[in-house]
C-alpha cells in the first residue's frame, strides 16, 4: 500500500529520493524552489548524470506517482510524509555546514500542516541539528497537527545511487527519544519493500542518527587520506603502494575498498561533511576527535600540490610553456559531479604556473566549464593529448584506464605520463616507450 510522499530538494540527493520512492509504490511530490529545474525534471530530464537514474525517473513519471511544484501549500495539502533533501554546503569562509535550506523548509512547511504527519531529514547535519528541529516543527505546526521530526541519514554513493536508494546495506532511522511518535511506524511502511530483503534496520536515538553519516564519511576519508601517508612512505623505501593496499586489504578488518593512494577525495560530499565535522567537534570541545580529521583533511589536500609538483618535474623544472594534458575533470568516475573535484583543482594550479592545459572528460564538461571558464576543453582523448608534453588522468574512466599507449603516443609531443589514480598497467606504458609515473610506486 503506497503512501503520499513530499521531497522538498531536487538536487541530487532529492531527485534521487523522489523517484525511487516512486519506484517502490509510492505516489511522490517533488518540491523545489526553482522551476526551471522543475520543468526540466517534469520533461523526465535530469539536471546532472547518474547511470540507470533516467530510466527511473522517466517511468515513474508516465506512470503518474511523480510529479513536482514549487508550491508548500500543496506538498502540505497532499502528503503526511516528508522527506528534506536540500544542501548543506560549506557556509563561505567557514568550515561549518550552511543549514539555512534544511531550516527554510521546516519553517515554511510546519505551519501549513493540517493532519499528523512526519517530517524525515536524510540531508546531512550535525549532531544537534535534529533535535532543534524537531522543537521548532512541534512550536510551528497547528495543535491538531501532530508534527514529528525524525532522521533518516542517506548514504548514496554517486555513480551507485539508485542501488543504494532501493537496495541500501542499512536504514538508520534516528527518533526524537523525548516523546513517543509514530516515525517508526511510518518509515518501516515507506521502506516496507526494503525490509521484505532483510535489510538491516536501524532504530536510533535524533544525534545518533545524524553521527552516523558523518562518521561514515570521515571513516572513509580517513581511509584514503592514510593510504596516500602511506604512499609517501612506500615513494621514499621504493615499495609499491598498490601491492601493499591488495595485501593488506585481504584482511577482513581492513578491507580493499578505498584504500586507492592517488589525488585524494573531492565531491560534494566528502570534503565539506568532514570540515563541517571538524567545525562541530571543535564547539564540542572533543579535541581529539578535532585534530584527527583536521589532519585527515590537510593529507588530502596535500596531494594535490604533491600532483602539481610531480607536473612541474616532468615538464623539465618549469611548467612555463608546456602543454599538459588533464584526463578527468569530475572527481570520480561515472558522476559529472567537478563539487570540491582534486582534478580540476589540479588543473588550474598548473595553468596558474604557465602551462597550456587542455581538460577532457566524458560527462563532466560543462560543469568544469562553468567552474573554471579560462582552462582549454577538448571534444575528445586525441585533441587533448595533441603536442602535450605530459599526459595526467586524474579520474580514472574505463575509457581512460583502457587506453592504448602505442596509439596515445601518436599524439603527443613527449611520452610522459602521470597515473594520478594508480588505474593504469606501468609495465604496459613503460613497454610502449612511455615515461610512467604513479602515486607510491617504484
């Protein structure tokens, strides 16, 4: 039995949440403040790229359980369950979270609520956050209205979103301990198909659950950002990073996934839920906590002075002059996503040193424009290594990591290259003629 479901955000998070919801039954409502966005979405048309996500959002919308409008009046008129899927970025200036978007919606939308209903946060927040929340929507919303906030943190992996929305590895569900509610009654109904898979359910308390993600996200960084410490250790012995990662990865606890050395982490997601965690455990006054992700997050931007240096060798000591060639402007494969990308940052770096760079990347091209106007774009891999000096893939495409090293060389002006993901055969490359160079490896 679907039930009728508001989405307020059509970013990616939202127009991710909204159309799976569709998917398992629902009959869904899109809320966003910009209808330009909306429009293109109603025409099934996604305003970013994500595989197998088209598909999802056209179908639901012919079958009539999506639409979208701007207006709160009729989210409010027309569903008992909400979800807020807006932004949280980084505030200008500071390293906190920018909550302003997650507030405007449960300050616009509580008043206009006329039967019980509940409010569910999957945006990213810190701890605090849900319990102020859940206050004001009680303060706000009508007697007869019996609002209830509640938390249920997404974990979507770009690339991978509509897996992990229809078939995630666990639901966190943080309820307001203060008062007993009904949130829990009504999330296992929205995700009722999820939970026929035996997918693990998680009933916690409000900053339990808004913990959850960030200490998820900063597990995860600490991951990449340990094994390119390690890199520079394996740079300076002459071992080989990625070895090193398969063999300690066979160990259970440890495991193989994002132990890459490479350029470190970007996205719209990592980067700026790390430095708002920082900012957070800071006003908490955990210290310890404080300086283990603040060096987390400086390892990882050290890695791309450490690219841009590596660049600068292998054009001769200068990079004025040289023509370098970056493949890869998202910051990872499969997402056109270029939020926080070490990629482009790279690029512009060395542009800023003298080098004429020319960018290609498969999806990410339009948004790498608009970031950063002044580099060189290239319709395609040939015209961006053409009469280059040094070749760097700084996102590791399969049509990147499948690339013929006779052929490239064809194009270039000198065979160097810079393997910033560690995603390419040295042996390979270096048979071809190539100079190869990777990230913590001999």
């Amino acid at each position: 039995m679907g039930r009728q479901i508001a989405v307020f955000g059509t970013g990616y998070l939202g127009a991710t949440h909204a159309a799976c919801m569709a998917e398992l039954g629902h009959d869904v409502l899109g809320v966003d403040v910009d209808e330009a966005k909306l429009a293109k979405l109603a025409a099934g048309e996604l305003p970013f790229f994500e595989p197998g996500l088209p598909e999802v959002l056209q179908r639901n919308i012919e079958a009539g359980r999506l639409r979208f409008t701007t207006s709160y009046q009729e989210a409010a008129d027309f569903a008992d369950v909400h979800f807020i899927a807006v932004g949280t970025p980084q505030k200008h200036g500071e390293l906190a979270a920018d909550l302003r978007y997650v507030d405007a919606v449960v300050e616009s939308l509580a008043p206009l609520l006329r039967r019980p209903s509940v409010i569910f946060g999957k945006s990213t927040v810190p701890a605090g956050t849900a319990a102020r929340l859940s206050t004001r929507a009680r303060e706000l919303a009508p007697d007869d209205a019996f609002a209830e906030l509640a938390w249920n943190p997404e974990f979507l992996r770009e690339g991978y979103a509509v897996k992990d929305t229809l078939h995630p590895d666990r639901i966190v569900l943080g309820v307001d301990s203060t008062r007993k509610g009904n949130a829990e009654v009504v999330a296992r109904e929205v995700y009722a198909a999820l939970l026929e898979e035996e997918i693990p359910f998680l009933v916690t308390d409000l900053p339990t659950a808004e913990l959850v993600k960030t200490s998820a996200n900063a597990f995860l960084a600490t991951k990449i950002s340990f094994i390119n410490a390690i890199a520079e250790i394996c740079e300076a012995t002459g071992a080989d990073v990625s070895v090193l990662a398969d063999a300690i990865g066979h160990d259970a606890r440890i495991g193989r996934r994002f132990l890459n050395a490479g350029i470190g982490f970007g996205g719209g997601c990592l980067p700026k839920d790390i430095r708002a965690f920082i900012a957070r455990a800071g006003e908490l006054g955990a210290s310890q906590a404080f300086s283990l992700l603040r060096e987390v997050d400086s390892i990882n931007m050290r890695r791309r002075n450490k690219m841009v240096e590596l660049a600068r060798e292998a054009a001769g000591g200068s990079l004025v002059g040289a023509r370098v060639a970056v493949l890869g402007a998202a910051f990872k494969p499969d997402s056109d996503d270029v939020r926080d990308s070490p990629a482009l940052n790279i690029a512009g770096q060395i542009q800023l040193q003298g080098a004429a760079v020319s960018v290609y990347d498969p999806e990410a091209m339009e948004n790498a424009r608009q970031l950063f106007p002044t580099l060189e774009y290239a319709s395609d891999v040939p015209t961006a290594c053409a009469g280059a000096d040094v070749v760097m893939i700084l996102t590791e495409w399969k049509q990147f990591t499948g690339l013929d090293p006779i052929e490239l060389a064809k194009c270039v002006r000198q065979p160097t290259i810079i393997d910033g993901r560690n995603c390419l055969m040295p042996k390979a490359w270096r048979n071809a003629g190539w100079t190869y160079r990777g990230i913590g490896r001999p």
